[in-house]
C-alpha cells in the first residue's frame, strides 16, 4: 500500500508539471530600477529557444508613431546566458540584431539596461518622481516567440507601491501579455498617484494624472473625459474592450498622445485648465486618442496588419486612420457638451487655417503624404511648408467636405458618421484593403461620390471649404484682422513671407513661403533680420512696423546671414494671416440651424455666438 508521502509527492509533482511546461511556452521579463537616479531601467528576459543558433531583435519604431527611433541605441550592457548564469557566445549583426549561439539550450537569457532619459509618448522615462515604460522602446523579441504569452515582472523602485498597466495579472506588479503585439501595446506605469475611476456603458475607465498638482483639477477632468467616452461609445454604437481602459495624462510639459487598444497616453501642461482655449486641446487630444481605441486599433489597414518592428511599414491610408480622427476629435467634443458651438469652429478654424496657408497642400496627394510619413511627417524641416502637407490636418479638413457632401446629396439622411460606423462593422478584427473606405462611400452615397473621393485623395485637389460651410450657413473670413482693418479704413497688415523661430531672442527666419515676395527676393531659413529700411527692429517691434509699413512698399532688410551682412530689397505684400474665423451668414434661417443642430450634436439658438 502506498504511503501517504508518497501520494502528496507525486500530486505535487502532477501539479507542477503543467506549471513548468507552461512557462516554458511563455516568455518572462524583469524589470528592476537599480540605477533609477541615472534613469536606467534593468531588464532580464527569458525566451524558449530551440536549435543552434538565436536572432533576438529590438524594435526600431512603436506602432502609432511612424518614424524609426532606433530604440537600440539606448541599450547597454547586453550579455546572454543559459538558466544556469554560464555566459552564451553571440554576435551583433546589424544595429539592432544579435545572434546566440544556442545549442544545447532550452532558455535564454538576455540581461541588458536601458536608459530611458526621453519623456514622451513613443519612449521610455525613468526619473524619481514616476516611471513610464513603453514596450517597443524596452523589450527584445524574437521572432519564434512572439506569437507566445509575454509574463512581465516589475519590481518598483524604493518608495513606490503601484505598479499600472491596462494588463490583467495575476498579482500586483505582475502583468501577463497573450503575445509580444499585446507586450508593446500596453504601457506600463510606475506611481502612487490618484487613479480617477468611472464606469460608462457597463465598462470600467481609469484616468492617471502624472504630475499634476493643485493646478490641475482632477476631478474635473475625469468628468470631462467621462462625457467624451460617453458621446465617442454612443457614436461607434458599441464598446469593444475586454477589461478596463486606462487614460495614462502626463502633465510634464509636453504634448503628444499615442493610442493603445485599451489604453492612451496623452501629455500636456499642468497650466492647461487654467485657460481654456489650452484646456479644450487638452480635450481634443483625450477625443483623438479614444477614437482610435475603434480607429486603427481594431479596424486598421492591411499595410499595418501585421507589424513589423525592425523596418518602415508604408500605408496609403493614414488620412483615414489620423486625418478622419483628426475631424472627429474636436466633433465629439461639441456632441459630449464639452465645447460651445462657437468653440467648436474655432477649432475648426485652425484647421482650415493650416490647410490653405500651407503651399505643399498643393504639391501632394493624401495619399502620398501618408506613405511618405516616415519621411516627412515625422521629418519636418524649414522646407515642409511649401513641399508636403500633414494627413492629420488636410484628413480633418476632407472629413468636413465629405461629411457635408453626404449629408446634402441625401438630404441630411446620411452622413461620414453613417460611413464611419459601417465602415467598422464590416472591417473590425480584420486589416481591410485601401480601397475599401472608397467603396464603401460609393456603395452608400453612390459613384458620383465615390469618384469625386478619389480624385481629392490622388490628387492635390484643393477641398472646396466654403461650399461645405455655406451648406451650414456659415462663411469663412480668411483675413480677419486686415480685413476688419479695411472695414475701418485703417492701416493694413504687411508682411513678406516668412515665420520666425520661436524660440530664438531675436527675429531668425524659420521658413520661407514659396511665392511670396521673400521667396523672390531671396531670403532664406536662418536669416536673422537686423532692420528695415535702415531701422533697427526686434521680435518686441516687429508686428507694430509691419502695421505702419504699407503692402507694396519697397524696403531694403538688413540681414545675418551664416556671421555675414547682407541688404536684400523687397515689395512688402499683405501679411498672411495669423487666424482664420467662421462666421454665421446673414441669411441664416432655420433650415441652417437643423442641419447645424444635427452636425454638431447640441441645440443651438437662431443667432449664434
């Protein structure tokens, strides 16, 4: 008869054994923070190996952010070994590739460190006051384990008792990804900070205020973002998430957001609720990032089905993934009650704005400005302005034309929204072609729209923006100042081309409008202007000489240029305009105000604001 030990020994071992071939199909990380002051995260990775040799790869880009950050670079100290600590032989073969020599072994270990000293969206950040852990920026992979569940392990540093991530997990600190896609998608989040918590929709929310302090109210913001998830969950007409959604809000004096499918993080100022045009594109950014949760997150484009961390993935469709989000953002803040309509356009005027005053809008299709995002977008230089356009904004601008198209073609009976919510139905969980946006407009607003879209995007087609905005009664001033100026009979705005460094102490060219009688004359990004017409002028004065110089006027400018002076003539020519306003035409009626009320989602008075 068998003893009683022995029965308990071999449970144990049953019970064990599962456990361990379970972990040997997963692979395990750590994170420790031993030199936290010098802002290194410590890393040890474990991944199931088979054969004689390894590649183990860092990633050089981070899905959302199209531009190669050669994440590689940061790493230090890099060894391999066995489960036993005995070193593995292994050599580099390109900058963010190694090869292991892996015979005879079942486990490999990688133990390296990572300076994480960029705070942003796409990076990592290890300081005393909080730790921000993007994925692709921290973890090795390799290609035979990145379809395995992904274990990450973090010890916080002395003084911290949370560690946070839109991961479920076992137990605290401890976080289980069911691949290494899923790894990179999740932020993880160091800090004892307060944790906003709502439900909306039988759905759990977490709002995260990194940094905030008293001049950031926190409470009202979870208020805030709680009536967007509300209008941006009613839109979409379902909730797609699995477990709670995290809303990670660095307030370090940054910007930037970057979507995750259960998670964002989004950056700002902790001055930002105390004004409010600032406090609404805080908002805005908060709409953009939980519209992609739906926008490219579960419906995304077959050029980015798959991600591929070591090269470029190009797409032609990013006016779609970033530029019709780019419209709705600052529509559903107007839809959640966040914004009065006179808010609202003022956000849509920036947009209008940056469009027209933007030379490239000219010179590049949509869909060329999308494929070219690892080149341009991501890649600005003095030149951009007259040589390319952003997808986001002329994507925004394209969904107001095409929404209004819709609306007035079917008599407010469809609309982009009507599109948006098929469009996801029928390509969620599945990467669609990029053709496939086209034909759904076609099959529901007919050919004649359908053609009409694909000329706008395989073109540099200028949008027709006042016949979109006449249809809501509205009209655009695209010169306010000036225009109000002459009006009055006064003095107009002059001006010669350019913008200027922001932040340099005195005036030094930024960029050169092409066309303008800067460009003819000349000048070049980099010029420092020292005087006009033999006087003297500084970033203080500027604005005042240019109202009392006159649009064709000939002036000699004093320039700097590269330790040399140098005098270029010019005609001053009317100032491009700093802000565009929309206003209400004077024949506004009530069948203006229906098609307002039904676009903008809120009741409106007959006279507007």
């Amino acid at each position: 008869m068998m003893s009683r030990a022995v029965v308990l020994i071999g449970f144990l071992l049953a019970a064990a054994a599962p456990l361990a071939a379970q972990q040997a199909q997963e692979v395990r990380h750590e994170l420790s923070f031993p030199d936290l002051r010098q802002q290194y995260i410590t890393v040890r990775s474990a991944f199931p190996v088979s054969g004689p040799a390894s590649v183990v790869q860092m990633a050089v880009w981070t899905p959302g952010s199209y531009l190669v950050r050669e994440f590689a670079s940061d790493l230090e100290g890099l060894v391999f070994r066995n489960v036993s600590g005995s070193a593995l032989p292994f050599s580099k073969t390109s900058k963010n590739r190694w090869q292991v020599q892996t015979e005879d072994v079942s486990t490999l270990v990688a133990e390296y460190r990572m300076h994480a000293g960029e705070l942003s969206v796409n990076t990592s950040w290890a300081s005393p006051e909080f730790v921000l852990v993007n994925g692709a920026s921290v973890f090795l992979y390799t290609a035979a384990t990145r379809h395995l569940p992904h274990r990450v392990s973090v010890r916080p540093p002395p003084g911290f008792n949370r560690v946070l991530a839109a991961l479920p997990g076992p137990q605290a600190g401890v976080f289980l990804a069911r691949d290494f896609d899923e790894l990179v998608d999740s932020p993880i989040v160091v800090s004892d900070e307060v944790v906003h918590r709502f439900s909306q929709d039988g759905y759990e929310y977490r709002l995260l205020n990194l940094g905030a302090g008293p001049l950031w109210d926190g409470g009202q913001s979870a208020a805030d973002i709680q009536a967007l998830v509300a209008a941006t969950n009613a839109f979409w007409g379902s909730v797609p998430f699995a477990r709670e959604y995290w809303f990670f809000n660095v307030l370090a004096e940054r910007g930037g957001g970057l979507e995750h499918d259960h998670s964002a993080v989004i950056m700002g100022s902790r001055w930002q609720m105390r004004e409010r045009d600032d406090y609404i594109k805080w908002l805005s950014l908060a709409a953009h990032e939980y519209f992609h949760a739906w926008n490219v997150r579960r419906m995304r484009p077959m050029a980015l089905a798959r991600y591929e961390y070591g090269h470029e993935q190009y797409s032609e469709s990013l006016w779609l993934v970033e530029g019709l989000t780019s419209y709705y953002d600052n529509l559903l803040l107007s839809r959640a009650k966040r914004v009065r309509p006179a808010e609202y356009f003022k956000r849509l005027a920036l947009d209008l704005h940056a469009l027209e005053t933007t030379p490239g809008a000219a010179r590049i299709s949509l869909r060329e400005a999308s494929y070219d995002a690892w080149i341009r977008h991501y890649r600005p230089d003095a030149n951009s302005v007259n040589s390319t356009i952003s997808y986001y904004t002329k994507g925004a601008v394209l969904g107001l034309v095409l929404d209004t198209r819709l609306r007035r073609d079917s008599n407010d009976r469809l609309s982009l929204d009507d599109v948006m919510r098929a469009m996801y139905q029928r390509w969620r969980g599945q990467p669609y072609p990029d053709d496939a946006f086209l034909d759904l407009v076609g099959e529901l607003g007919g050919e004649g729209v359908r053609a009409w879209l694909e000329q706008l995007l395989g073109t540099p087609l200028a949008l027709d923006i006042d016949e979109a905005l006449a249809w809501y009664g509205l009209v655009l001033d695209r010169h306010p100042i000036n225009n109000a100026a002459r009006e009055a009979g006064k003095a107009l705005l002059s001006g010669f081309g350019v913008t200027w460094e922001a932040d340099k102490p005195s005036l030094v060219i930024a960029t050169v409008i092409d066309g303008s009688s800067g460009a003819g004359a000349g000048l070049l990004p980099g010029d420092e202007l020292l005087a006009i017409s033999g006087e003297r002028v500084t970033p203080q004065t500027i604005e005042d000489r240019m109202l009392r110089l006159r649009p064709g006027e000939q002036v000699e400018l004093l320039l700097a240029r590269r330790g040399r002076i140098t005098r270029v003539s010019l005609p001053l020519e009317e100032a491009r305009p700093a802000t565009y306003e929309i206003r209400v035409q004077p024949d506004f009626g009530r069948r203006e105000l229906r098609r307002l009320e039904s676009w903008l989602g809120q009741p409106l008075e007959l006279v507007t604001d």
